[in-house]
C-alpha cells in the first residue's frame, strides 16, 4: 500500500511546482541537463508538454494505382514473412513455400487495400502522417527541491524561469 505523499506512478510527483515554461522541448531538456550538471536531484523532475496539436502533414493524393502499388508491397512482405517461417517447419521444396507464401500475400494485400479504398468512396483520396506535438513544455519539481531548483536556474544563461511558480 502506497502512502499519500508516494506517487503511484514513476511518472508522477507527488508534489510538483512548475519550475519553468518553454515553447519548445530543447529548452526543457537544456534546464533539466544544467541541473544535471550542477548536482541537481534531476530525479525529482519532469518535462511535460502542454497544449497539445494533432498535426496531419499530407503526403500525396491516393490513386486506384498507388492504393493497389501499396497493398501489393505490403503483401510481398507479409507473404516472405511468412513464407520464411513455414521454410522452417518444412522438410520440401523451401523455395516453393516461399514464392507461394510471395504470390497469396500479394493478392491479399491488393485485394484488401482496393476492397478498402473502395469502402471510402472518395471521401480520403489522400496520404497522410499524423502526429501529436506539444506546444509548451513544462519543467516541474517536487515541492521539496523547487527552490534549489530556482536558484540553481538564475545560473543558467537564457534560463527564463515560470513567473507564476
């Protein structure tokens, strides 16, 4: 059983103070390798990112030829894998297994990725990579070690400390 002041994650504090706020992650981690450097309990801090943004960066329009393209690569893959592990298991024709594995998974992979667009109806005629990013990056200390924190910090040249901790 955990007491109050425990936190039951290594990814809590129990009781953290901002230390201070950057707009970008290379900030944070440079405040957070100063206290490093100075001998700092750096154990007792956290970098998180606040204000988060999904981010879609599009990457190209989705054609009937590349949607198949793709399903065939991803089913080449799909087949040599498993093609290899069946060669394992298997006393014949190793190769055979292997180009057989080849040729039924790239017509899965074509068939379920045109199958696939298809079920879309235009409404996702392009490629994409998501990703989630942080806007804000958030140094926090417990609350027992935030004031060697800070006057450690006032060293750091360009150190911009949070006001309002």
């Amino acid at each position: 059983m955990t007491s109050p002041r425990t936190p039951s994650s290594p990814l809590k504090l129990a009781f953290p103070q901002s230390l201070a706020v950057y707009d970008d992650y290379e900030a944070a981690q440079k405040t957070v390798d100063y206290l490093a450097d100075q001998k700092f309990p750096v154990e007792q801090c956290m970098i998180v990112g606040t204000d988060l943004k999904r981010i879609e960066r599009i990457t190209g329009r989705l054609t009937t030829g590349r949607v198949a393209l793709a399903g065939l690569l991803s089913g080449l893959w799909l087949g040599l894998f498993v093609g290899l592990i069946f060669s394992l298991f298997t006393e014949e024709d190793a190769l055979g297994v292997i180009l057989s594995t080849l040729v039924i998974g790239a017509l899965f992979g074509v068939t379920w990725s045109l199958l696939g667009y298809a079920f879309t109806r235009g409404q996702r005629d392009f490629s994409s990579v998501t990703q989630v990013v942080a806007t804000r990056y958030e140094v926090l200390v417990e609350h027992k070690v935030a004031a060697q924190a800070r006057e450690l910090l006032a060293g750091l040249p360009g150190a911009t400390p949070d006001p309002f901790a």
